[in-house]
C-alpha cells in the first residue's frame, strides 16, 4: 500500500506568501515587484481573494493550510 504525501502545490505556497501580505483593510502591501503581481492576478482568478483586494474564504483556509 502506498501513502500518498500532500506535497504543496507550488503556486499555491506562492499564493500563500503573497496573500500573507494583504491586511483586513484590503490594502495591497506588497511590493510593485511584477511576480508578486502575478500572484496576486492568479489569486484574484482563483477565488483566494476577491476582486476588491480582501481575502476569500478560500484564501483564508490556503493561509491555514500553509501557515
């Protein structure tokens, strides 16, 4: 029998570092640095956070997940 390890997927751990940075307010605190944007970009698309900048339920579990 095999186990079968939950290995993050490596754009949601980026996801999850980048997202880390938005704050309650909605505020973006992150860098103008262009991989960040597209973190940000693919979080929005993803449902991890919505399209006024605040983190989703989704968003929140992912944060939970990758803590």
């Amino acid at each position: 029998m095999a186990i079968k390890h939950n290995k993050p997927n490596a754009n949601e751990s980026d996801i999850a570092r980048d997202i880390g940075r938005l704050y309650g307010d909605g505020a973006d605190y992150m860098t103008q640095d262009e991989n960040q944007a597209t973190a940000l970009s693919k979080a929005i698309s993803e449902g991890f956070v919505s399209e006024d900048g605040f983190l989703t339920r989704k968003g929140r579990e992912l944060l939970v997940r990758f803590g």
